[in-house]
C-alpha cells in the first residue's frame, strides 16, 4: 500500500520508505526520496488528462448532441463512449463521485460519503476536503484509499500530478495525496488557492497568472445566451419560464451597481460559466509551467469544471441557462484539446471525461411531464424535523440525535433502550413522512445481504465512522432542499447516469452499451498506462474494448 505519511515539502512514497529502512540498516542517511525509477516503455502515453465535469447527466449528451460541435462532439467522435455509465453509490453528490473516478472503489471503502459529514470525535461536521493542520485548511486527509495519480506517482518517481477545478473538493480529492499541488477558486476574491499540504511555498508562475486578474475582464458586461443556444427553444424542451430561485433569467448583469469589481462581483460571476474559461486559462497554464507530457514519465492532469452545476442548481436542467453554459464548456474543451495536441500530442495522451453526479429535473417541470413529483415545503419539512419530538412522546424525553439522522448512544443507554428499539422507531416515524420513499437503517445495511438494488447503492456509500444512523432515500422526482431549484443526491437513474468518454492515443472510436460504472475508469486507465492499481477493487478494467 502507498504511504500516507505527509511532511513538507513533498511526501516519502512507500518506494522511499523501504529505501529508508534498508540503507539505515547499513548505518547510512536516508536520502528522503526514491532513486530515479526505469522509463515506462517506449509508446507509454505521457500524459493523462482527466476531465469532470460537475452535473453532467449522460442525457446532456444525448438530447443535445445536434449543438455540440467541438470538443464534446470530437470526444464523443473520437473516443470509447460508454453509453451506459453509473454511479454504483447512493450519495450522488461531488465528493464521493470525485473519489470514485480516481480510486476504483464505492464511498464504503474510500470512506468519501458526502460533501460533509458529521466527526464523531470533534463533535462537528467536516468538509470532505478539510484539513485544519495546512494553511488554507483543504488537503485528502480523510481519503482513505490511494488514486490513480498516486499510483501512478508511486511506479514513477518523476510523473507530476496537478489538480484545479472551481471547488476545491473537485481539486484535491481527484489527485490524491501524493499530488504536486491542487488550485480551487476562491468566490470572495476571484483567484485559485492552494495548500501549504503541497509545500510552503506557491509556483512562482501562480503570482504571475493572477497579474492578470481574468474575472475582472467581464465587470460590465452581460451574460448573454449564445446565439445557437437562444435559438433552441422548444426542440430542446427549453423551458420559458422563471424557475429561478436566487437568479435572474438571461440576459443579466453580474455583481451589484458599483465602479469596480468587489466581493459581490466575484461571488456572483461564481455562478456563471466564466468561472469555467478562467479553469480552462489555468490549466493551460499548469500544462506549459510544470511542462506535463514532455518527457517519458507519464503526468496526470485533473480539471474540474463546476459552471453546470452551479448553473444547473439555480435554473434546472430545462434551462437556457444551463444549456448555454453546456455550449460554452463545449467550445472550451475544444480549446483544451487543441492546446494538448499542439504542444504534447493527442497520439500521446490519454482524455477521459466523466462527472461526478447527473441532477434531478425542476419537479414543476416533472409534474407538467407527467410525473408524481414534489418540491419540499412545510408539511414535508416540519414533519421530518418533528421526528426528535415524535421520539419522546413514544420513547421518553431525551436528545435522541447529536446530529442529522445520527444518534446519541449514550441518550439512548440512558434511557435504557436498546439502539435497534429507537432505530425501528425513528424509521417508522420517518417513513410515515411526505416526500419519504424509505428509510435505511446502517444497521440493517451491514447485516443483510439484500439484493435489492437500492440497498446496494446504499451499502456502497456506507462508511460507519462517517455515515449517518438513518439513511432517508426521498421519493423519486422530488427536491427536498429549499435553497436551489433543483439538486442531486439521490439514487435514481437521473443522478447516477454520467457520461464515459475515453480518448486513446490512437484515437479509436466504439460505442460500448453494455452497463459500466464510475468506478472502472480508474483501473482502465491504469492498464492503458501498463499497471493495475492496487488491492481488490470495485471497479473493473474495461480496456479490453480496444482489442479487435
């Protein structure tokens, strides 16, 4: 296994480790990083660009294929589709699909159950990403399994792993924890953050890239639709109407009436897709600074794009909104590959694309399509919140939960209570709730070996550290939060089905309908480079497609 093991500046590697262990048996001073490892053999790929991107259900691809006409339409010409891809997890929320991608196993092993989770020892909830030890607080601490990258590091000393997306959890996580560095936007002052994780000290080229203050080129200008985008109308069950809960419709103004960009300027473009073309300047940027592919060593670059989930969260997937910023990431990524093939080569490089999480449509919009669909409101709200109450009068009164869906074991042994007692109860009281499909029980999930493919989904997100006492699974269609239009985080098809795109260097094209998951992209990729990743996976490598 990979060592885990982090000191500035950069990390001992398990090939160092044992180098270190060996030579102080013979009485001499560890040297503190591995000799230079053999080359990969000749026609190796020298480069690994994994892309994802936020909130792209596979349907995206399908029903608007007519309108992508650059870089998702040269990947979708010239690469594997796997047509029939899934998040094998619950949780379809962008930690967990993150760590799956990169690492070949479900949340119930990675131990990525969520965005956030509550820590039972610090008695708070923690962001999937967090690490109060570094400067800027985000590091993979709570990673518990090594990625791509890091195996990949492992094999060749020399390889460089980089990691940028507009979230930092889509930066971190992708690249592991042997990564050179991970860049996040921060929405407060319009520029890319990293961690003292990675070293004490920033690139030289970070200082130079923000001299430029990209952001600040669109302070007074509009979002407007592209042309073809605001051209489509009802052939793409565009919907008209404002569904909007914090923003405007199209065209609208970013930031608030003031001379210069400020806060509010930064935080609102945040929710545009501007945020994604400054991702795109960045890794170019990294590509031509840490000179990734130019030798013989294989590097990998992670770019998270965020725009359509941010988009898609305020205006639907039925939006002009999210479409526009579906055709603009689609110029981009044709952009991208382009830059790629000019100063590496694309007969050299590996591009996979993916994400981490489709999203649920607007559920007025489900009901108008025929569904049984329901947004959360009052009766649905008080009645789960009404769960602690509803315990005591049928238990006694205690503080039954430390937090969301967690219980209290030392209330409940208090009460001298059997935990199963107030699970079965909580469950039966939750269940009886609106908007409520089933309620599944941590206990139950570790203990049966139920079939049923929703208690699989569920098993594979469950890490019992991290993951609540109550998993509640809403029904199908519906939004229960109550601070964007829409969201995700459901086991549905509508929230697991995500693209797999795989461009090889030889640039073979093939159609695979037969059912994938997320998880397999990690060892696929690892065979295509010529080495498998470690322990028993989840994920299986699916490269034998490229065999006549």
């Amino acid at each position: 296994m990979l060592s885990f093991g982090r000191r500035l500046p950069r990390p001992l590697s398990l090939v160092a480790l044992m180098a270190i262990a060996l030579v102080g048996c013979a009485g001499e001073a560890p040297t503190g990083r591995p000799s230079a490892s053999e080359p990969p053999p000749e026609g190796t790929p020298r480069l690994v660009v994994l892309v994802v991107v936020d909130q792209l259900p596979t349907d995206y691809l399908e029903r608007f294929r007519p309108l992508l006409t650059s870089g998702l339409d040269r990947l979708l010409r010239e690469s594997i589709v796997f047509t029939n891809t899934h998040h094998d997890h619950a949780w379809t929320k962008t930690a967990p699909g993150h760590a799956s991608l990169v690492t070949g196993v479900h949340p119930s092993r990675h131990g990525i159950v969520s965005n956030e989770w509550y820590d039972r020892d610090l008695g708070r909830v923690v962001e999937s990403d967090e690490d109060e030890r570094w400067d800027d607080d985000r590091s993979p601490h709570y990673l518990l399994m090594p990625t791509l990258s890091d195996r990949m590091k492992e094999i060749w000393p020399e390889s460089k792993a980089f990691g940028a997306s507009g979230k930092s959890r889509g930066a971190v996580l992708p690249v592991g924890r042997e990564a050179d560095r991970a860049f996040w936007l921060d929405d407060k002052i319009g520029r890319f953050l990293t961690s003292t994780y990675y070293g004490a000290e920033e690139p030289a080229w970070l200082a130079e890239f923000h001299d430029d203050s990209f952001l600040d080129r669109f302070f007074g200008t509009v979002w407007e639709p592209l042309p073809e985008a605001a051209a489509a109308g009802v052939d793409y069950d565009i919907e008209p109407l404002d569904r909007g809960l914090v923003y405007s419709p199209l065209p609208r103004a970013i930031g608030r009436s003031s001379v210069h960009p400020d806060e509010f300027y930064y935080e609102d473009i945040y929710w545009t897709p501007f945020i994604d073309r400054y991702l795109l300047e960045l890794g170019q940027t990294i590509l031509i600074e840490e000179e990734l592919g130019a030798d013989a060593y294989p590097d990998f670059l992670a770019l998270g794009f965020s725009a359509l989930d941010l988009v898609g969260h305020a205006y639907g997937p039925d939006s002009l909104e999210t479409l526009d910023a579906l055709l603009r990431l689609d110029r981009m990524l044709g952009e991208l590959l382009e830059f790629i093939d000019e100063r590496i080569g694309l007969e050299n490089t590996i591009v996979a694309l993916s994400s981490d999480h489709g999203v649920s449509p607007v559920p007025e919009v489900s009901i108008a399509r025929g569904h049984t669909a329901r947004r959360f409101g009052l009766e649905e709200r008080s009645c789960i919140q009404s769960t602690d109450a509803r315990l005591d009068q049928e238990l006694g009164t205690a503080d039954w939960f430390i937090d969301d869906f967690r219980f209290d074991p030392e209330a409940i042994a208090a009460a001298d209570l059997k935990p199963a007692e107030v699970e079965a109860t909580a469950r039966r009281l939750i269940e009886a709730c609106p908007g409520v499909e089933r309620v599944w029980t941590a206990s139950e999930l570790l203990s049966s070996g139920d079939d049923d493919p929703m208690a699989r989904l569920h098993r594979n997100n469950l890490y019992p550290a991290r993951s609540p006492d109550l998993l509640v699974q809403f029904e199908a269609w519906s939004v229960a939060r109550t601070d964007n239009t829409t969201t995700h985080g459901s086991p549905y098809t509508y929230d697991t089905a995500v693209p797999w795109l795989l461009r090889v260097p030889s640039g073979t094209a093939r159609v695979i309908d037969q059912r994938t998951a997320t998880v397999d992209v990690a060892p696929t990729i690892a065979a295509l480079l010529g080495f498998e990743m470690l322990g028993d996976l989840d994920g299986v490598d699916r490269s034998g497609v490229l065999e006549p």
